[in-house]
C-alpha cells in the first residue's frame, strides 16, 4: 500500500483539520502527515469548547479555537508543537491500537537520545511529563491517529489558555486530563531548531513505509480543503455549537451584593435564564428575555443587552456585571 507523506507548510489550524478530514475521507491511500499551527487551542469533537478554555485569556492574546474530527482532550498547539497525523486502511478496526502510531514517534526520539515512553494510555511522556496527547477517529474502514510533541511550546501560555474553573459547568461532556507537561527540546543531548526537528521526523517515520511517496497538494485538494475550512472548521456552529448540552452556574459580586445567573444552553444556544440575588425582579427579567435564544458567547451576549431598557440607572452595573458573570 502506498503511503502519503506531507510535511505541511500551512500553519493555520482550521486548514490543517480540514485537511485531516480530506484525506480521510477522500482517499484510499494511507498518509502520514507532519503540520505545526499558529497558537491556538484545539477542542476534542465532544467536549465543551467553553469549559475547556480560559475564555479571557484567549480573547485577550487573540488565541483562535477550533474543534478536532476526533475525541479526546484539549490541546495548544503554536509554532513549538510539532503535530502528526497517521490515516490507514484495514480490514478490521480492531487490529489497530495507539502503539502501532506511536511506537515509531518513540522510536525517533530515541534516536535523537531522548528517551519517551507511553503510559499505556493516550499519551508519550518524558521523566513523567507530557509531550504528547493523541487522539483517533474511524470512518468506515479508515483510522486517524493524531497526535502533538511538544518540542519547544509556549508552556505558560498553554497553562494560562487552559487554566478553567470546571465548578461551572455541568454536563456530560468528555473532560481532558490535566497533566505537567514539558518541552523534548530541554532533553536533547545536543540542541536543534523545531525545525530541524521536524525534518529529521519527517525522514525518519516515511521510512516505515516502502512505497512511500513525498506528495504536494494539488489546487483541487487545496480548493476542496479551503472549502471545508470555512465551510465547517472555521464556523461557530461546529467550534461552540457543537458542545453537548450543558448548565452554566455563576455568582457576581456587586456594590448591592451578589448576583446568581444559571443558563441552561443546548447548541451552543441559551435555552433558558435565571438571574437572582442582589437586582430587582424586573431587571432579572428583561435580562433573561433578552438573553434567550442569544448565542453563549461574550460578543452576541453584550450585543443582547445592548440599549436594554430600564429606567432603573442604579443597577447598569449589576448589568455590566451579569455580562462577566456569564462566561
């Protein structure tokens, strides 16, 4: 069987899903694929975008988020991470497992004298820390292995984009696994450059395959792929509108007191309000008709309340505050 191999230029994370996608489903040939992206924070297909990500944190430093094909847990990609992508035909789902993708990631390494190893789950540490977190999805006879190495990432700002207080959501939405993690880079005998790294791994696993073929993107694949990009990846509607249903509890603290909001959002859509506490019944109110049907996100959240109409000047900071509150 001939193997694909592509080391993507591309570092856009919604072009490199997409392009996951593509070739899974698009394809009978097997690939193997190296991409890095932009900083950005990538969601499994089944999780709570919002209860996965420090919501302030990635507003402010402009972090985009995007949603995978696969499960599993969040992870933060940026140009230090090095990300690779296994697609295979077989004849029985069950003959494979994350070791037959991983043993040569390991094997690589240890080449490079760094020692890691698997836990047996979903992960490759080293000394007890993480650098990589891996994930599949079949589709019909197909199977995607995709997985991160973190070789010289922006640790804190990993940390700070997944820094969440999970005690405001509930759901059943599969949660990630906190894990130490840290950089291959600090464990090189002898130091290289990211990527000088992804070029020794590109050479390195391609060799695994006899009938491997180094192949580029035609302009229909990239046309198809852009079309998937912002027909799919890029869209609210899979990024947050996808997220299992979930209940959003929050307290604000204001001048006159505190304040309890509870949203109930299906669809990444607030189904239903309740404002209680320190704000009278009738601004409580007006907030909730306001805010039903709004999508659960700050900018659709503040153009609801926007020009809100209450004589009642005194609570325009509860207002404001419910808006904090409610993220």
């Amino acid at each position: 069987m001939i193997t694909l191999c592509i080391n993507q230029t591309s570092t856009d994370p919604y072009f490199n899903l997409a392009a996951e996608e593509y070739f899974l489903k698009n394809f009978q040939e097997d690939f193997f694929m190296l991409w890095r992206s932009q900083p950005s924070v990538v969601v499994g297909k089944h999780q709570n975008a919002l209860a996965e990500i420090n919501h302030e944190f990635v507003r402010k430093n402009q972090i985009p988020v995007a949603r995978r094909l696969s499960g599993g847990g969040t992870v933060f990609h940026d140009p230090g991470n090095v990300n690779f992508t296994f697609i295979r035909s077989v004849e029985k789902i069950s003959e494979v497992n994350f070791k037959v993708f991983t043993v040569p990631v390991v094997n690589a390494l240890k080449k490079l004298g760094v020692e890691a190893y698997t836990t047996g789950r979903n992960d490759l540490l080293i000394d007890g820390k993480k650098i990589s977190g891996n994930a599949e999805h079949v589709h019909k006879n197909r199977v995607l292995h995709h997985g991160t190495l973190l070789f010289d990432s922006h640790l804190e700002a990993l940390k700070g984009a997944l820094k969440v207080d999970l005690s405001r959501f509930e759901d059943k939405a599969v949660q990630s696994n906190r894990s130490e993690v840290t950089n291959i880079s600090d464990y090189l005998p002898d130091p290289v450059s990211v990527g000088e790294f992804t070029e020794f791994l590109f050479g390195e696993i391609r060799q695994n395959y006899p009938e491997f073929q180094v192949y580029e993107l035609s302009a229909d694949d990239l046309e198809a792929i852009n079309g998937l990009r912002d027909q799919k990846y890029r869209t609210w509607n899979w990024i947050f509108g996808y997220s299992p249903r979930y209940r959003f509890n929050n307290k604000v603290d204001t001048a006159n007191g505190e304040i309890l909001v509870s949203l109930l959002v299906e669809k990444g859509l607030i189904s239903e309000v309740s404002v209680s506490g320190a704000i009278s019944a009738e601004t409580g109110k007006e907030i909730s008709e306001a805010l039903l049907g709004c999508r659960h996100d700050p900018e659709a959240a503040e153009a609801a309340l926007f020009g809100l109409n209450t004589a009642r000047t005194s609570e325009a900071d509860a207002i404001q505050n419910i808006l904090a509150g409610i993220f």
